[in-house]
C-alpha cells in the first residue's frame, strides 16, 4: 500500500487540482494581447493582459495594474508575472499587466537618436492602460473605482509618476480618485538628476547614458526640463494615493528616496517602507511565491487589502 500512495496522491491532484498536481487549474481566467492604444511601431508594445479570478466576487472586483521594469528599454508584461497573477487572484482581484513603448538599446551618449522613444512616451503609454482599464474592466468582473497601482524598477518609478503627477492620469480620461494605492518595488529614478546630471556622484558615468537614453541628454534637458517632469519627488504630497515602498536593505540612495518620498506623503516610514535583505532581481522574481519567510508579500497584500477598502477622499492637485 505505501509504495503506490506517490501514485495515487498525483492521480487525485491531477483530476482534483490538489496541491502538487502539475496540471491543477489556475486561480484565474487570462485575457491576452488586448490593444490599449495604437501609437507604437510594434503592436506588441501598446497591449496589456487581463487575469481575472475563476471565481468572482458578487460585487465588482478592486484591480492591480502591474508594470515591469527593465530600465525603460527591455522587459515585457509576460516576464516573471504569473506568480504575482497567482496571488491577487487568489484573494480576489483583477490583475492587468501592461506592455508600453520602450526605448531603444544604447551603448554610449553618440548613439542617442533625437527622435527616439524616450520621456514621456512611456508614463503616457501607461496611463493610456489605465484609462483602458477605466472604460473595460468591468466587463471582467472589475471596479474601476477601486485601482492599485505596481511596479518594479524602472516599472517603478512610472507608476510613482503617474500616481503623484496626475497630469498624465487626467489627459488619458482617468480621475486620479480611482487610483486607491501603489506599490513600488525597488523603484529606481525616483529623482531623475540624481542619475542623470553629469556632476552627480549618485551613479557612475558610464551608466548616465542609459538614462539619457530613456529621459533626455543633458541638452534635451536643459530645453525641456525632462528631468524634474520625470521625478516622482518633485511632485509628491499629502493629497496623493498611500504608497508602500518595498527597497534593497543595502542601496542607500533608494531607501533615502523611498524615505522622502514616504515623508512628502505624509506617511509614517516603519509602516510603508519595507527594507528587505534581498538583491533588486529577488524583489521582483519572489514576489507573489510561498513560503514568503521575509514577509514580502504578505505586507504588500496587507497594503492593497487596506487601501482599497477606505473610503474614497477628493485629491485636487493638478
């Protein structure tokens, strides 16, 4: 009897679901390849994916928006995302993940074309998701009223922009009330000059070009002010959605960053910004995946769990 249990366990979580059984059903329906906007070269770059819980609540759903990183010129909605899709679902929420145009690759300051995708071609893109996510997510099952926004990285830091600079939410239709929360996992930029301006010691010389890249030369700079218009801490305030920030125990430019950031908005730092010994990879590949020792997960869920059940209050701010 004890040699064939192996067997029967599998069978049974194979047929059943059970934990274990390689073919167990998701805890969510996907929607792939939706078209948000159709401003990119490359379709793929403007399309967003909708999982939604297999079994939905009677009263509309809150929704996650999720954006990935990848220094604003790699990455994709379809990395390192089914763990996350996974564990929202599972507690009841929409989850979208959201494609936008990405900057091209680059490998010196000479290679910087003029008319490259760069600020503010990618928080538009994103908020052009959002506002898609206003006017059809209800045909998932979801409340448009009730939106958290998440990401990791350059990922980040648009989602950072888009809550605390509501111009970008606005031109795309989106009353900035209906975003209820963001969680910003090791967000990098939020405060452009810091890794942009050539005096700046924040960063060292041989990467400023990435950032060029993605927000301007310094005499791109110097004509449209890109840098200030990108930073999230040029704009954060009290009236802005609640943040939980989730940092690298050992980066101390984006803990001092987190920490301001946290402050501006009027928010206690030992509650939302979580300090964690794990490398910028492992903040985003663990997220969502048990067990969750560091607590990770669980505070972030704890976070959205509270934000979307507040009341909503009018945050005017232009």
């Amino acid at each position: 009897m004890n040699c064939r249990r192996p067997a029967l366990v599998l069978i049974a979580a194979v047929l059943f679901g059970l934990p274990g059984g390689a073919l167990a059903a998701e805890p969510f329906r996907s929607n792939k390849g939706i078209s948000y906007s159709s401003v990119a070269h490359d379709p793929y770059e403007n399309q967003l994916d909708v999982y939604a819980p297999t079994t939905l609540r009677s009263k509309p759903a809150p929704v996650v928006v999720w954006v990935h990183g990848g220094g604003w010129y790699q990455g994709n909605k379809d990395l390192v995302v089914i763990e996350k899709a996974r564990r929202f679902t599972r507690s009841g929420y929409l989850f979208v993940s959201v494609n936008y145009r990405l900057s091209p690759r680059v490998t010196d300051a000479d290679s910087l074309a003029p008319g490259r995708v760069r600020f503010p071609d990618q928080p538009r893109d994103v908020a052009a998701a959002v506002g898609w996510v206003d006017r059809n997510i209800a045909d998932f099952g979801g409340d448009p009223e009730r939106i958290v926004l998440m990401g990791h990285s350059a990922g980040g830091q648009l989602v950072s922009l888009l809550a605390t600079r509501s111009r970008f939410l606005k031109d795309a239709r989106v009353n900035p009330d209906q975003i209820r929360g963001v969680l910003s996992l090791d967000a990098v930029g939020l405060s452009i000059r810091l890794l942009t301006a050539p005096a700046s010691k924040a960063r060292s010389d041989h990467t400023k070009p990435v950032y060029w890249n993605a927000f301007g030369t310094p005499a791109e700079n110097k004509e449209l002010n890109r840098w200030k218009r990108a930073s999230p801490l040029e704009y954060a305030g009290p009236r802005d959605p609640p943040f939980f920030f989730v940092v690298q125990n050992d980066e101390p430019l984006r803990i001092r960053e987190s920490r301001r950031m946290a402050r501006r908005l009027h928010q206690r730092i030992g509650r939302s910004v979580l300090e964690v010994p794990m490398t910028h990879r492992q903040i985003n590949h663990h997220f969502g995946k048990l067990p969750d020792r560091i607590g990770e997960t669980r505070r972030a869920l704890a976070f959205v769990d509270r934000v979307v059940s507040r009341a909503t209050s009018a945050r005017p701010k232009g």
